[in-house]
C-alpha cells in the first residue's frame, strides 16, 4: 500500500511539472492549438483523484 501511495505521489509531481510546462509554452507563444490537450489532462487528474477518494 505505502509503495502505491508514493508512485501516486511521483505522477501527480510528473503531472502537476507537465501542466505548469504546458500552460508555460501556451503563454509564451499565446497559442491555443494545445489548450484542449491540457484541458483534457486536467480533467482526467481530476477524475482519478475523486475516484481514488471514493475506493
């Protein structure tokens, strides 16, 4: 169980770099090409959390 917490714990840190890198670049180039994509992260870290709370 501890070992599953923790990789839970590396892919949130993974994820949480990955939008701020994303949302990063959308600034710089003020493009929205890719604002869908990290929309759509967003909402699947979301739901995996509640799920998550609710197992």
């Amino acid at each position: 169980m501890y070992f599953y917490d923790f990789s839970l714990t590396i892919s949130n840190f993974t994820f949480m770099y990955w939008a701020l890198g994303c949302k990063t670049r959308l600034d710089e180039q003020n493009d929205t090409k890719f604002m869908p994509l990290c929309s759509l992260v967003a909402e699947l870290q979301q739901k995996k959390l509640a799920f998550l709370r609710r197992v």
